[in-house]
C-alpha cells in the first residue's frame, strides 16, 4: 500500500498532451508510415503510470490464483474496457478460465511380477496413478513423425508404454531423424517426455513408462526438493483417466526388459504392473486476461502478443515479491501496445490482421495459462495464428553483460520462419537501433530460456515466435524487483520496437511462411 500516495499525485499531475486524439493523430500523418506514428504514442510517462500501480503493494506480487492476483486481472480488464478493445471470447468475457490444481507429491510404490518397488527409490512421478495390467507394451525410442514410427501395428487403447530416451542412428552415426550429427527434438531434455507422452496419449495410452538414465539425476533433485520441502506442484486440472507417467532408474527398467538399451524393436511384454500412488488434489482459480482488435482486411489471421500477469507472491518473512521487471514490464508494454493499435482503428489505420492481446497466468508455475490457451482452448485457431511476440522481462539492464545500455536479448526470432527473423531485424533497423542480441538464442545456452516462456507454447505447435528479453539481474524473483528501478527510456524503447515489430506481421501482404517447421 506504500504507493498509493506516489500513484494519486501522479495521476493528479500527469499530463494529458501525450493522449493525443485519434483525429488529431490521423491529420499528422502525411507519409502514411502509420506505424511510426503511433509508435510515438508508446511514452516512458504512461509505462511508469502503470507499472506503479501494477507492481505496488497493494497486488500482493500477484501470486497465481490469490487475491493479488485478482486485482491484476481486474486491472488488466478495465484498461482494455477503457481503451474500447473488445473482450476475445465471443461472449464478451475477459477472462479466460484456466483450471489449475495443486497437487502434493504422491506417495505409494508399484508392483512389478509381485516385486514392490517404492517411489522415490526406483522411479519417480509427480501424480497419482492406480490400476492393474497384465502387459505392456513396449515402443523403443516411442517416436512418431512423418516416415518413422515405433507404434505400427500396435494397439495402444488403454494400454501402459515403456519407452526409452533416444532415438535412431545410422550406421555412420548420424540420426536418423535429422540425417545429420545433430540429434532431432525428440532428444531435447526439455521435450523428450512431453513429445513421446503426446503420442502415447492420442493413440489411447493411459501411462508411460520412461527409461532416462541421462536426466534421472535432475528428475531425482527436482523430486528430492519437492519432498523436504513440503512441496507440491501446480499444474492444469485433469480428470481421473488423465494419462501419467513414471520415470525409471535403469535397473527397473531392465527388470521388465532386460535388454531395453540395445533392444528397439516394438513388442508385448508379458508382465503383471500394479499402480498404488496416491496424492490429494487442491482446486486453484485461475485465469487469462484476452482481448482482440479485428483485421480490416484478414480477420481471420492473428498475431498474438503475449505477457504473463503473475509473480511468485510474498516470502515466508512477509516481504512482497513486486514483479516489476518480471513481468510487470511485459503487462505494462502490452497495455501500450494495445493502445496504439487501438488509436490507428480509430482513425481508420487499423491492422489488416487481427492483434490478440494475451496476458497469461501461471507462467512462474510452468507456462500454464499459455499452455491452457494453446492445448486446450485457443480462442482463435492456431492453425490461423501467424506469429507470437512474447514479452517477459524488458524493464532492466543485465549486469552481466556487455555493451550499449540500448539493447534486447531476442530469442527464437529465426527457429520457424527465416522471414520473421529477417523482418524483425529491418523493421529495427527502419525505426529504433536498438542493439538486438542474441546471445541466449544459442542452441547449447545452459539457461535454456527459449524454453521458459509462454512463447515455447506457441513455438511447439509450429507458430513462429520472438521472445523480447532483457536478462535477469540481482532482483530477479524477489523483493528488489520494484518500479522504482526500472528503466523507463529502455522499457519505451522495447515496447516500440514490438509494436513496430507486430504492425508489420499484421500489415504485409501474405502470411509468414514457417520453413524450418518442427514435428
């Protein structure tokens, strides 16, 4: 609450020249270079107006699913019912509900051939799992894609999988998948389980058994912290025949195949598994804030720009985590963003494409409310969505790095469609001159941030993406991560640079073509 006075005199002195009138606007522009122009509308005054409210006090750090939070998305909602942007859903509601849960880590062992095995020890899982099954089929690397698969010939419907970490080489080392030296996704750490569950699941596989002696150990720390501290795990809420899965230690592995590390041939294995894990379910409310700005002349096409609206709350001690950078600079960019474009449809320049504003929950629980909107429920059809511009952190400077003060970290910008990459670099060139960086778009960066983002949801189904970034620094996840240190020249800048970014993604003449598409 310490910053309510700061806010009231603020509002009471804030000038109100920078709100130009969309008339007013409209007479200035002579070059039709319209993107420019309502660039300008973008001010380091307005950024600041909002980010001292949204990251005061009084918002509690915005944990996903309490009152603070609430506050965030109300907020949120009465900006856009202020500008006169519409709500996405056809019903004419903000929100979008994301049902969450918290699940405690389960407890309980299974039974293979009438040998007990206790979690935590042999295996690990983070959900409940039950039943009974007299086989289980084996699926090797458990990899589908077009002209390879490990499922021909096999029904899966309500059967338990065993599968491995890995994939197929050719006798001169190279992998199959790729036909080059370097592994194909299905490799990556980070999508190993969920790509080869996907499949599992759409084919009618209600759990997984996962040999991954490589990550085991990271799966232990993670495991191991959950239970000395009491922990659970927020995820989205499933129903009961909910597909789960289990990761094996090497010897329980071999216990059901004995030759699973040189065996990749498909088969039944004859083997009687028991499941007794149990673990109580919390129900948490959650939602998106969704609003849209139609096409003038694609309506049907969409770019979404994207942001999270949560932080990580309140310490132990008492102490508010603000969120400031993280990602209060995202929300606040977002509200300007959307207020520009909204200012170029009323004067009659609107985007050609549709602008879909999102500010996703539960990014710090592991990309929820971004995951919801892309697995569960898009509101506009992905297959209809352009491009994603996410913007997570841009209000700060990283200390560790080198250079101008002038720059952004840009990740993923050239991963799915050369021509995003290529515009983005032009439309920098054409109107900002901010020093693009792209040190953490490497491949091998250990911090793997192109995979800690809302973006990543949109980017596994194949829609192009830029993740705008500004590094982390000394406050990121707590209590010094306040407004008072944000660097509101840098924060307009970036917000410019995505909104120029954005208006010539929905302003060109045919969609952006995705070249390097995953499987």
């Amino acid at each position: 609450m310490k910053h309510l006075m700061f806010i009231a005199i603020c509002l009471a002195m804030s000038c109100n020249s920078s709100q130009k009138a969309a008339s007013e606007i409209n007479k200035e522009v002579s070059n039709e270079d319209y993107s420019a122009t309502y660039a300008e509308t973008i001010t380091e005054a307005e950024l600041k107006e909002h980010l001292y409210i949204y990251a005061s006090d009084e918002y509690e750090g915005r944990e996903t699913g309490e009152l603070g939070q609430k506050k965030a998305v109300a907020y949120i909602k009465t900006e856009y019912e202020n500008l006169g942007i519409p709500a996405a859903k056809s019903d004419g509601n903000y929100f979008q509900d994301v049902p969450l849960e918290m699940t405690e880590l389960p407890s309980g062992s299974i039974s293979v051939n009438g040998k007990e095995y206790n979690l935590g020890e042999s295996f690990l899982t983070f959900t409940k799992a039950s039943g009974e099954f007299n086989e289980i089929i084996y699926v090797g690397y458990g990899i589908e894609q077009e002209g390879y698969s490990d499922y021909e010939g096999l029904d899966l419907n309500g059967k338990i999988i065993l599968a491995k970490y890995g994939e197929p080489t050719n006798t001169d080392g190279t992998y199959k998948l790729s036909g080059t030296v370097e592994p194909s996704a299905w490799s990556n750490r980070s999508e190993a389980i969920g790509k080869r569950a996907k499949v599992a699941k759409d084919k009618g596989a209600i759990g997984m058994l996962f040999l991954d002696e490589l990550n085991y150990p990271r799966y232990k720390g993670y495991f191991d912290y959950m239970k000395n501290n009491d922990g659970g795990q927020m995820t989205i809420a499933k129903n009961s025949s909910e597909f789960f899965y289990l990761v094996l230690n090497k010897s329980l592995a071999q216990t059901i195949l004995s030759d699973i590390e040189s065996n990749n041939q498909s088969q039944t294995i004859d083997s009687k598994i028991s499941f007794n894990l149990s673990g109580a379910n919390q129900k948490i409310e959650s939602e998106n804030v969704v609003a849209v700005l139609k096409g003038s002349e694609k309506p049907d096409e969409y770019i979404v720009i994207s942001s999270h609206l949560d932080h990580i709350g309140v310490t132990a001690d008492g102490q508010i985590n603000n969120g400031a950078d993280d990602d209060g600079s995202g929300t606040v960019a977002l509200l300007e963003i959307a207020e520009a474009f909204k200012k170029a449809a009323d004067s009659g320049n609107g985007p050609k494409r549709s602008i879909v504003f999102l500010h996703v929950t539960g990014e710090e629980k592991g990309l929820l409310g971004s995951q919801y909107y892309t697995d569960f429920d898009p509101i506009f059809p992905l297959a209809n969505t352009v491009a994603n511009l996410n913007i997570d952190m841009i209000g700060r400077i990283d200390p560790k790095r080198e250079g101008e003060r002038n720059y952004i970290y840009l990740i993923g910008s050239d991963k799915l469609s050369t021509e995003l990459h290529e515009l983005s670099e032009e439309v920098n060139n054409k109107y900002m001159n901010i020093e693009l960086d792209y040190t953490y778009n490497d491949e091998n960066d250990p911090n793997r941030f192109y995979y800690r983002s809302d973006h990543y949801n949109f980017a596994k189904n194949n829609i192009p993406i830029i993740f705008y970034f500004n590094g982390t620094h000394d406050d990121y996840h707590k209590p010094g991560d306040t407004p008072d240190k944000i660097n509101y020249d840098l924060l307009q800048n970036r917000t410019r640079l995505i909104f120029h970014t954005a208006w010539e993604v929905a302003n060109r003449a045919n969609k952006l073509v995705v070249d390097k598409a995953t499987n």
